[in-house]
C-alpha cells in the first residue's frame, strides 16, 4: 500500500508532466484536419516534448515504434502512426500521449474529430468522456477501488455501448505502469483509495460489442465486429476532498480538482 502513496515531491513532478501532456493534447488539436497522416501527427508531437525537454514515454516502451498511440474509428488503443494512414472527413481519433520529464510520468488521451463526423461518432465520444468524469466526480479518499468501474460501466452500459474489458487503468509515477490496476467494469477490487495515490482512468468503450482482437503487429487493437471506438483518459490524484486531474486541459467539460461540495 505504502509504494501507492506518492510524496509530496514526487507529486509535483507528476504535475509539472501532467501539465505537458496535456499541453501536447491541446497543442495537436489545430493539426487534426483531413488529409494529414497519423505519422506527421506523431512527429508533430514527438518534436513538441523534445522541445519542452521532456522525452515520448511510448517511444520504445517494449518496442513499440512510435513516440505517440493514434487509434482511428474502430482501432481501440495502441494504433502505430504510420505515413499510410491518411485521416479523412468524419474519421474519429484517440491520440495517446505519455511524456517522461525530470524522470516523471504522465499519461492522457482524447478524442478529436476529423471535419464534420456522423451523429453515432459524436454520440459515443460523448458517453465516453460523460462515464470517465462520472468516475472522477466519485473519487476521493476512503472508497473503494472497485466503485469506479461500477460507475463507468453501468454510465456506459445505460447509454447502449459497452466497455473494453481487456486494459485497465493503472497506478503511474516513476514506472510507466504501478499498482493498482484501475478497471472500467464492474469487479470486487476492495482496495481503499488513500490520499496521495496517483493512477490513470482510462475507458475504452465500444458502440457495438465489448470484444476486440489485436492485429499482427503485436500492437494496433481492433474491435472485433468492426465497430467504431473511443477513449479518454486522465492522470488524478486521490485526495481527501475528491480528486486533482493532473492532465487536464483547456478542452475539458470538468474542473481541475474536483471537491465533494462539487459532487454533492
């Protein structure tokens, strides 16, 4: 339980990392248009953390090719930027980005549309963002672990889509992936959430079914009908009146920290 508890100097550093990937979010938004491929995104991004003198935590990590995750329609997670992938009018795309500064993670990933996109699109990004700020509007020191993917899937499952079951949110300081593991569904993980605690939410929710597969290269996760996919996710922080969302952005429907009087 201990090692979950960050201190007060690890938290801040968590928060100066946070502040970047996010800024990385907000600063790639202008550059998702028609006709960009998913390679020149994730160079544009690449190049943004060097700058800030900070380094692409995916770049590497366990081989994996590229310095961001860029998923489109019906890719679930982890999908390699390539030059061949060109985005189109109507496409929906997670951007993925974890940056290591000062020896510190942060990880969050959003939604971006491509030109106008159908009601369906729109529709289930929307649910998605809704069921992770469902969860972090519960979040505070003292309840159980297992409460947010209660809250997630049954927000989710109420609106008619279904939840990813095979990744999971996780602890998250100076590893890329700590305890504990954060699940979006329903489980009778009875870990007490305690003041200091740093982890990732991260939903993965599917407009059809909640099945997916991975592809050959070991990485590119799919839904298996072929359904489209969405994703948002936030580094938080558990404190005693609710919860800091260390990435949060300019484009968020939510406030930085969220206190209990907020959530009552």
């Amino acid at each position: 339980m201990n090692c979950m508890i960050k201190k007060e100097s690890e938290i801040e550093k968590i928060r100066i990392s946070g502040k970047l990937a996010a800024k990385v979010l907000e600063m790639i938004e202008e550059y998702v248009q028609p006709d960009i491929s998913t390679e020149e995104l994730n160079n544009i991004c690449h190049d943004f953390i060097n700058q800030n003198n900070a380094i692409p935590a995916c770049l590497g990590y366990h081989g994996f090719p590229k310095s961001v995750c860029i998923s489109v329609n019906d890719v679930v997670c982890h999908g390699i930027p390539s030059k061949n992938q060109i985005l189109k009018i109507g496409d929906i795309v997670n951007i993925d980005v974890t940056v290591i500064k000062d020896n510190y993670y942060a990880d969050t990933s959003k939604m971006f549309f491509v030109g106008k996109t159908n009601i369906l699109s729109k529709r289930l990004c929307k649910v998605t963002q809704e069921s992770l700020y469902a969860a972090l509007n519960i979040i505070k020191s003292g309840i159980p672990l297992f409460k947010i993917g209660e809250t997630i899937e049954n927000y989710v499952e109420n609106h008619g889509f279904s939840v990813v079951k095979e990744y999971c949110g996780h602890g998250i300081g100076s590893s890329f992936h700590e305890e504990p593991h954060v699940l979006h569904y329903k489980n009778n993980n009875k870990l007490i959430l305690k003041e200091g605690m740093i982890f990732t939410i991260e939903p993965m929710v599917n407009a059809g079914k909640s099945e997916v597969k991975c592809m050959k290269d070991g990485w590119t996760v799919k839904t298996k009908d072929h359904s489209l996919s969405a994703q948002y996710e936030h580094t938080i922080l558990v404190t005693n009146y609710g919860c800091d969302i260390l990435t949060w952005h300019k484009q968020d429907k939510i406030l930085p920290s969220l206190t209990t009087s907020l959530t009552k």
